[in-house]
C-alpha cells in the first residue's frame, strides 16, 4: 500500500507503427533461434557454438525447460571432449607423480580400478571447471532478473553436482563456498526469496558434507539468520531456519541445562522485543509460537480431563528434562508479558490493528490453555478460585476472537469447547 | 567467449575546436562512412560503441563526442568523468585549430583523472596542399604533453585505426587505468537505480 | 566566434542551475531550437560545485551588494594542522568537488523517476545516504559539566522497524509507541481523522498528546522532517509528508536506506548531465554569457516562418552580455538570471516574488579524516553508504547567554570521499543553520567542532579548509507553493532553488510548468522526461588489431 502507492513512469502507451514492426521482428528471430537450437540438438553438434546460441535463448526465455536439457547434453559433451583431448595430448609416458596436481597425467597403466572421473586425477580438470565456472557466470544475470525462475536454480545445481564429480575437492569446496556469497547477497537483495533460502541451505549442507571434506556451520548459520532478522523482522524463512538449527546448534555445543536455561530465555527476549516492535507481523507469532510449543509438550502424567489436547510432540529440544513446575512458571511469565501489551489499550482502540489484537488474543488463549494442562500436572488439587478467574479472561478473549474473526467461527467454538473440557 | 555487453568497457572522449573532424573520424571509424557534404555534428547521438582486440583480449570502446559543446567551449566536468583515454583533434589545415590544442590540453588535463592517456590526431591528411602544420610541430606538441601523434584521414581512410589502436594499446598497459575499468554490473558501491529492490523496509506490511 | 543572432531560438534558457538544466533536458527531444546560456563561467548555478580553486575564485568575486545574489559574507579558511606547524596542509584543488547546495535524493520522488524515465540516470552514478545521526550532550548528571559543555555522542536515528528492534535503549513500551506511529504515517494521507486536529499544532505536541512519545524519542523523529525550524515552529502538516517520503523511500534500492546522492557534487552533476543531453539534441551551450536586456523584438520578427501556434505572442529581442541580440519565443530563467524587462508598463516596481524568501547560513569544511565511523553499512550485504545526515537539535547548541526560544537546528550532510568530492582519506561537512549573519556562522562553527569531538578519533580530526555564505531562497516552512510564472508574454520566471536538504518534488513541478507553456499544454502527460535510449550505433564488427 504505502510502499507501493508512488506510480512508476509511465512506459509510452501508443505504440508506433515501426514499434509494432520492430516488435513482429523481434519475435520472429525467437522463433528462428528456437528452431536453430532445436535444429542443432537433433543434429547432435554439442559444440560451443550450440552452446553459445543455447545462451541466447535462454536469456529471452529461461523457463523454456526443455532448452535447459539441451544445455547440459552439450556441456556433457565439451566435457568428455576435454577429457578425450587431454588424453590425447598427454604422452602415456609421463611420470608417475600422482598427486592431485591437475598437471599430472593419469597412469592409465596403475589406474585401472578407477573410473574415469575419479577425484583424485584430473587430466582436463582445467578445462571443466573453466566451462562449468562461465556457466555458473553465464547464470547470475538470469538470476538477477528472474529469481524465482526454478530451471536456473535446477541449472545452477547440476553443474555443482558435476563439479562434485570432476574437479578436485579443494576447487569444489571453493566453487560452493562462492555460491554462499552468490546466495548471500540475493538473499540481502531480496530478503524472502523463498528459492534463496531453500537454496542456502542446500549450499551448506554440501559445505557440511564428508565428501567435501566439511565440518558443522551451525554456529555462522545461526548467527547468519540473527542478521538477516535484524535487517527484516518479516523474514519467515530466517526465523524458520532458526528454529531448525537451534536443536543441532545446543547438541554441537554439548551446552549444560543452565546454558540451554539461558538459550531459551535469551530466545524469548528476543521474540519479546520484536512483538512489542511490531505484533502485526505474522512471522514474529510464528516464531513465538514455536517457542511456546516448547513449552507445551503434553505433560507426561496424562490428565483424564485433557483428553481433547492436540499436542502429542516429543520432549523439548531445547530443554529436554524441563519440569512442570518450570513449564509453568515460563508460561506465566510469557502470558503476562503478552497481556501487557494490551494494557495501554481501551476496547475500541483504532491504533492497533484487528489482526494485531486477533494475533495477541489467540496467543493468550493458547498459552493460557497450556498453563493450565500443566497446572494440573503440578497438583492434583489447583485452587479452584484461580482455574475460575483464569476461565472467565479466557472466555472474554474468546469473544473478541469470534468479533475480531467472525469468518473462523467453527475454529473459536472448539477452542470454546476445549475450555469447557478443561475447566469442567 | 563472453557476450559483447560483458566486455570490459574503455571510455574514450574526442575533444578539440569546432571543424577538427572529429565525428567524421568516428563515423569512418566506427561505421566506415565518410560524408563530405556533412559538417555539422551528427544531432542525437550520445556516444558510440566499437569493440577492439588487443592481443587477443576484446574490448568494448565507449566513444563519446563533444555534441556541439566544444564551440563555445562548454564541455562540462561531468564529460570527462571515468575518462581512461582522450583524443584530441585538430584540422591540419588549419593554423588556429592547431594554435588552440594547448588550451585544449589544459582542460583535458585540469578535468581528467591524472594518469588518463591522451593522444594528439592532426586530421585532413588528404588536403596536402592546404596543409599549414607540419608533422614536426604535431609531435614536438605531443610530446610535450606526454601524448602520441599521428596523422589521419577520414576521407582516405589512410591511419584511420591507428589512433584508437595505440591509445587502447597504452590504456591496457596501464594497471591504474585498468583497475577502473568496470564491467556491467559492478558498478562499486554506486547504486542500481532503475531496479528497484523488492525489499520493503518500513513498518508497513500492507 | 559564432553568430548566434542568424538562428530565431524557440527557447533560450538563462542559467544552468537544476531548474533551467531539467528543462532544457525536457526540451532535448522536442525539436525546439534551444539556446542556453549562463552568466557564470561554470554549470549550476545556485548548485553548482566547484573546486577548490573555483570556490576560492568565486568567493573573491563578491557579489555582496547585489540583493538578488544568492549568496553573501563569502569566505574561506584555511586552518593549520593541529600538530602544532602552522603551515597549512597543502591541498590538491583539482580532487574536490564542493557543492553549493548539496541536496539528498529520496528513492521516492518524481525528480528520480525523471531522471530514470529521461535516461540520464545512466550518466550519472548513485551512492546511498545511510545513517541520520542525532547530536546527544553527555549526561550532565552524570559528568557534573555545564549545558555548554562540548562533550557529548551521536545517537543513530532508527530508520524504521527493524532499527527500533535492535535499539536496545528504547523500552518495550515506547518500541510500540514509536511503531504504532510509524504506521500511521505510512497512511496519513488515509487517516486524516488522527491528525487534521493537529495539523497546525507543534509536530511535537501531536507525538505527545496522540501517541505517547517522550520528549527523548521525539528528537529523532524530528530530525527525519529535516525541518529548518524549531520544534515549536513546525507544524505537523509539515513533518508527516517528510516522515512518510523518508519511510518510503527506505529499502526501494536496497536494504537500509532511503535517500542517495548522485555522485561528484550532487545537483551540479545532474545540471551538466541534463546540459549534454540538450546538447546531444541540438541544444547550443554559451558560458560566460549573461543577459543584459529584454525587450520586444521588432515587429517584422513578429511572424517567423515555420512557428506554429504554440505561442500568441511577440518574440522577445535578449540582449547578451556579449552585446549580441537574439530573438526567440520564450525566454526562461530565474530573477537573478534575467534582468527585468525594460521598457515595460510595470517599470519602477521591484518584481514581486510570491513567495517568502530568507536566509540560511551555510559552511563546508574539509576535514582530514575519513570519518568511517558514520558510515556504517546500510544493512547485512547493503551498500556502504557515501553520505550520513548529524542533526544538532535546538537545545544541544546553546550557549550560557542565549535564550532556549525558537532555536532552530543545525544539520550537517557528511559526504565519504566515495562520492568523488574530496580525495580518500578525507571527508567533506556540509553545514547550515537557519539563522542569519555571524550568529549563524558562529552557529555552524560550533556544531562543527562538537560533531569533531564527539567522534573521538585519534589523532583528533581537523579542519582542513573551510568556507562560509549564506543562501536566500524560498521558504521552506511558509506554506506557500511558487511554481513558474510568466510574468510578461514569452517570458518565464522559475522561483529560486529552495534550501531544502532533500531535492523537492516542487522544483520538477516549476519545469513542467514551463515546459507545457512551451511545448503546449494539450501535450500528453507522458511526453514529459519521458524518452527512451537514444539509439547507440554499435559497430558489432571485431577489430583485431
């Protein structure tokens, strides 16, 4: 809205005659160039010169998929070209060094058990990987422009895949590692690329791999999102990554209880404030909710009157022996600090949002349901005078939910029911 | 082998008194033309491309023309910016042409980075007989200013290429030129503006 | 020399500051005959930027009894190193480029769309403006020093939400005050029942009493309107539309930043850019030109062949400076760039401006140290910023003797050396104040050695140059829009430059205004600053050598 309400320049509405002209021409030599490739392919010239024309057509159109099938038969061939043609260069009788040096000359005598592409010998490695490093050149423009266009992203993996195959693990790790800067900075382009993000963490874990020789990124992985929130709390897949490296972050750390005590509270500072910066935003709930969940695993000793509860999950990954009485206390702390950010506010307050206020009233209902599964777990006997109070606000927000989003009635009636159940 | 846009780029200027033949030199050069009745500046053009190999290695020249702005000299700070050669033109039949080149020095030399290239060109080679500077005083006043010379001309086509050839030749072996010299898209830490960044920064989500 | 009086012009344009060279870049593509002349022997005018030799020339030129010079108590100070020689630095003129006005470009707004819809934009180069940084005096509590104590620090202003995320001096209360603000601005227009009771009311009382924003969280907010004025004098009608152009302009060219300054001195870069495009277009370029006298041209100039109708009446005889007469349709340029017409009905009278004029003292220092540290990278992977905005608020810059009331602020735009407009290693201050006189100079002096000290570097930074004038133009603050005028037929006046820092949208709309006068107004909209590329003749065949 705001963002978007400045009107781009205008592009020329009439067009000329010549434009139209000039238009019919240009789609002509498309539809020339697609014949030619095709042409060529049938013809199996895997040649350069394909390639090249190949280029051509996928810069006008990279979704054309079928032409990307043809770009890897033709790389396919100039790479056994190279390895052919450096065969043939090098005299069977070269010396026996045979070290990685991409110089050295296989023995064919001594190297029977290993196939051609083993990684340890690279007679045209050179060659490959200066094909394969002006293919991954020839793509970062299309990039560019067409982020979200899957075919290149498909590309851009395959040739890494190859470079895995043929090139020495020194330069493939080196290869990889460029395409975490090359992600890095689509990702600081546009943020929430989705394709970005599902890409990096392909990058890493090839970084990550014994084949490459890789160790755990977990810590820069983490410390990578932490970054990236900070330049846009919006970011749903940063604050997704988070959660998915925080179980293997503490394991690799061998952290103590205490210091996942303190992870876990430092986690929901962090959360805090960026609710209270801004509890319009969908991710941040997310995230919160995530944190909550660990919180809210069913309490072990199963609670006759719970049997409504949804939550199956597995211990806590981050504390896995969390007691009930800790899991309530977190819990009351996490509810007051979400009620306080109601308290500033009248009932028909129009400076937050009705999303804002649906976000924070689910969130207190949840946590509060929770609270009280595990309130039960601590005593047999809970004060009943509490359970009622705590009934009462409960329902209250349950009636905002039901004004605030009338469209999801069915959902509010068995949040009301489990309620009900609960407090029976 | 790269595409022409991804070549590295060289930013040539021609500059020099109105009539010296410079867009006649670029015209032949560049498209092989020569008109003869044409002698105004060619009107809507802003610059012109020409690629040129070096030792094998493509280059993509970007050739500007004063655009009228040297008549009453009135070339701007700005047309010399990111300069990595300049060649300065005079008409060799012309005494007053070539008597104004010092001026024309000292602005290339006031406006330029220091280290740019420049080369002298003495044009009309053809016109023998109207000939009033010698090759002499061409190339003691390039000298002079550290440049080379040479002698065209644009109707003949006779050293057409030579200046371009040697002032490319100089800018390539020169590492604190070549070290300026951008390819599309790096542009250092100045900014795409015609791409806006899908990145939405404020607190409005809407 | 040429003759210029053999062509009737359909334009000449008087003056190469930002207005006239937008228009004659409008004009480039029109097919109109354009003559554009300047006075000065250099491009800008009113901003342009020059080099240390031509500052220093244009200082000891002097135009002080002029009152429709611009520009007044003009000098320069060169200052010793602090390492107790007193031989002045020496200084390479050539490497600066110092601009007069110096202005920052929001992303959003309809002279950068211009600049990219013509095509110039490929001439030019863009950095961006990172940070707003606020001038905050030491806790006097804490340090037992008086209010005029020159110790204090910068405070980087947040330029949104995720700034306000990661502030961890604001508390979690005012986090969402603050934010609940800023989402209303990013609306305003929509949202009038919030703020029309309040829309001649001090901007800050609106944060007070609607929002809840403290005195201290006021400041910052404050410094985005770059308001000129006191806090008590600017209004909230004033402040929301500059906050929402700051706001929306954040992230449109990547992360972190809103504004941009084109590089090699800002306007000035953008005049001579739009000066070779007129030219590339037939334009003819005089310098050093100015015009003497206006009047009608001769009855029989009176029907030109080949001038159709956009135009009803006499062609206008100028007289340059040269003492060459030429005849054209229109004549365009600012007050100070066209004497008034002589001859007229309207003599003895002064012309009357529409608009408030009034004075803000400026100053540009050269200072010996890059000052990196207020040029933090906009945001992970952003660019690293060339330019940074210090604000002094009123209440910082007080000395012992002066009363608190109606100070106004100081703000001083830092431009890195990456901006091409002082060698690596340095950093330009570009200071202002909208106070007249010595007071405003002495003003500026002292924001300036607190921005110096504040920063703590070591060895201590130091002035290396510096230069002081005062700049009149419209007001800012007043209200009251001035666009073009035709004052007497075929002639067009734009208001002067306004001394805004940021370029404002008013200024493009003064050369539409004109435009449209010349080229008719039944033209469609978008044959304004719309071109496309010129076509570049490529020679696709290799040259081997």
């Amino acid at each position: 809205m705001a963002s978007h309400g400045v009107p781009r320049t205008s592009a020329p509405t009439e067009r000329t005659p010549q434009a139209q002209a000039a238009e019919l021409q240009k789609i002509q030599e498309y539809k020339d160039l697609v014949e030619l490739v095709n042409t060529k392919i049938r013809q199996r010239e895997y040649t350069a010169d394909t390639l090249a024309l190949i280029s051509k057509l996928l810069k006008r159109n990279p979704e054309y998929y079928s032409i990307w099938n043809h770009r890897r038969l033709v790389l396919q061939q100039l790479f056994s070209d190279a390895q052919q043609a450096a065969q043939i260069k090098q005299p069977i009788t070269s010396s026996n060094d045979t070290t990685s040096h991409p110089e050295s000359t296989p023995d064919n005598a001594t190297t029977d058990a290993a196939p051609a592409t083993h990684p340890t010998q690279y007679p045209a490695s050179e060659q490959i990987e200066l094909l394969l490093i002006s293919d991954l050149h020839f793509l970062v423009p299309l990039l560019r422009e067409f982020p979200k266009c899957y075919w290149i992203w498909n590309h851009r993996q395959w040739l890494l895949q190859q470079a895995t195959h043929l090139l020495p693990v020194p330069r493939v790790r080196r290869l990889w590692q460029e395409e975490l800067g090359l992600v890095a900075k689509m990702l600081s382009m546009d943020s929430r690329n989705f394709h970005g993000w599902g890409y990096r963490r392909r990058v890493v874990a090839e970084l990550e791999s014994p084949e490459l020789q890789g160790t755990s990124m977990a810590e820069d992985e983490f410390s990578y999102t932490t970054k990236m929130i900070k330049t846009s709390l919006s970011n749903f897949s940063a604050w997704h990554y988070r959660s998915k490296l925080i179980p293997r972050l503490l394991n690799e750390r061998g952290a103590s209880r205490e210091e996942r005590r303190k992870f876990l509270d430092s986690e929901f500072n962090l959360i805090q404030n960026a609710l209270w910066t801004d509890s319009a935003d969908q991710s941040l709930w997310f995230y919160h909710a995530f944190l909550m969940s660990e919180l809210s695993t069913t309490p072990s000793t199963s609670s006759s009157s719970s049997s409504s509860s949804p939550s199956t999950s597995s211990s806590s990954a981050i504390i896995p022996d969390l007691s009930p009485t800790e899991r309530v206390a977190l819990l009351s702390r996490e509810l007051d600090n979400i009620k306080e950010m109601l308290e500033d506010e009248d009932e028909d307050d129009t400076d937050t949002a009705p999303a804002e206020r649906k976000y924070i009233y689910h969130a207190l209902v949840q946590s509060t349901l929770e609270k009280q599964k595990w309130i039960r777990a601590v005593e047999a006997h809970a004060e009943p005078k509490a359970i009622a109070d705590d009934k009462d606000e409960v329902q209250s927000w349950i009636s905002k939910l039901r004004a605030l989003d009338p469209f999801r009635m069915g959902r509010w009636d068995d949040v009301a029911r489990q309620v009900d159940d609960l407090y029976a | 082998m790269p595409s022409d846009e991804s070549l590295p780029t060289l930013k040539i200027l021609l500059i020099g008194p109105s009539g010296a033949g410079k867009s006649a030199l670029l015209l032949r050069y560049c498209d092989d033309l020569f008109d003869s009745e044409s002698s105004t500046a060619t009107i809507g053009v802003d610059f012109r491309l020409k690629k040129l190999s070096v030792r094998g290695t493509p280059y993509r020249l970007n050739l500007l023309d004063t655009a009228g702005q040297e008549r009453f000299r009135t070339l701007s700070h700005s047309y010399y910016r990111g300069a990595h050669g300049i060649l300065l033109m005079f008409d060799m039949t012309n005494r007053e042409s070539f008597l104004s080149m010092g001026r024309w020095y000292d602005e290339a030399e006031t406006n330029a980075l220091p280290g740019v290239v420049t080369y002298l060109v003495g044009g009309k080679l053809d016109c023998h007989d109207f000939r009033v500077v010698s090759t002499e005083e061409g190339e003691a006043l390039a000298q002079q200013h550290g440049s080379r010379y040479c002698e065209v001309s644009s109707k003949t086509r006779e050293n057409i290429r030579r200046p371009f050839v040697e002032l490319v030749h100089e800018i390539v072996n020169n590492p604190s030129l070549m070290q300026m010299v951008k390819r599309p898209g790096e542009g250092g830490r100045s900014l795409d503006v015609k791409r806006e960044d899908p990145y939405i920064f404020n607190g409005c989500n809407c | 020399m040429d003759s210029l009086s053999g062509t009737f012009w359909d334009v000449v344009i008087a003056g190469t500051g930002l207005q006239q060279s937008l228009l004659a870049l409008s004009l480039s593509r029109s097919g109109k005959k354009v003559l554009h002349a300047d006075k000065n022997r250099y491009y800008g005018g009113f901003e342009a930027a020059f080099t240390l030799q031509e500052a220093e020339e244009w200082l000891n030129k002097g135009d002080e009894d002029s009152p429709l010079r611009p520009f007044r108590k003009a000098s320069s100070v060169p200052q010793a190193s602090l390492d107790g020689s007193n031989k002045a630095p020496k200084l390479s003129a050539r490497a600066y480029s110092l601009a007069l006005s110096p202005q920052l470009l929001y992303a959003r707004s309809s002279l950068l769309q211009a600049l990219i819809s013509s095509k110039v934009y490929r001439q030019l180069e863009f950095l961006a403006v990172g940070s707003w940084w606020i001038y905050v005096p030491r806790d006097r509590s804490e340090t037992g020093e008086a209010l005029t104590s020159s110790h204090g620090e910068l405070k980087k202003v947040p330029n949104g939400r995720e700034d306000i995320f990661s502030d961890d001096l604001i508390d979690l209360r005012s986090k969402r005050s603050l934010m609940k603000f800023l989402k209303f601005v990013a609306d305003y227009e929509n949202m009038s029942e919030v703020w029309s009771d309040y829309a001649s009311i001090p901007f800050s009382e609106f944060l007070r009493s609607r929002f809840g924003i403290s005195m201290s969280l006021q400041a910052p907010l404050l410094a985005l309107t770059l308001s000129p004025v006191s806090p008590s004098e600017t209004p909230t009608s004033f402040a929301l539309p500059r906050i929402a152009r700051h706001l929306r302009s954040m992230g449109v060219f990547g992360p972190g930043f809103g504004a941009v300054l084109p590089k090699w001195g800002g306007g000035a870069e953008i005049a001579q850019v739009a000066c070779r495009a007129c030219a590339v277009g037939g334009g003819v370029y005089v310098l050093d030109e100015g015009i003497s006298d206006v009047s009608n041209a001769p009855a029989d100039q009176g029907e030109m062949p080949g001038q159709v109708g956009s135009s009803a009446h006499h062609p206008v005889a100028v007289t340059l400076s040269s003492g060459e007469t030429v005849n054209t349709l229109w004549l365009v340029g600012s007050p100070d760039d066209i004497p008034k017409k002589s001859g007229t009905t309207r003599s003895g009278n002064e012309p009357e401006s529409p608009t408030r004029e009034e004075v803000t003292s400026k100053s540009i220092s050269i200072v010996s140290s890059p000052l990196t540290g207020l040029f933090p990278q906009t945001a992970e992977a952003g660019p690293v910023p060339a330019g940074a905005v210090v604000v002094f608020p009123p209440e910082t810059l007080l000395t012992e003797e002066k009363v608190a009331e109606n100070q106004p602020p100081v703000y001083i735009m830092v431009h890195s050396s990456d901006s091409g407009e002082c060698p690596s290693g340095q950093c330009i201050l570009y200071s202002s104040v909208f106070i007249s006189g010595d007071e405003g100079q002495a003003t500026l002096d002292l924001a300036v050695n607190r921005l110096l000290s504040s920063l703590g570097e070591d060895p201590k930074s130091c002035l290396l140059w510096s230069m002081r004038y005062s700049q009149q133009g419209p007001s800012l603050h007043s209200g009251v829009v001035s666009s073009c005028e035709e004052r007497s037929p075929g002639q067009i006046f734009f208001p002067r430059s306004s001394n805004g820092l940021a370029f404002d949208d008013e200024l493009l709309n003064n050369v539409k205004c004109a435009y449209e006068k010349i080229v008719g107004s039944d033209n469609e909209d978008s044959s304004f600053m719309a071109f496309s590329d010129r076509e570049v003749p490529t020679s696709y065949m290799s040259d081997e050598e």
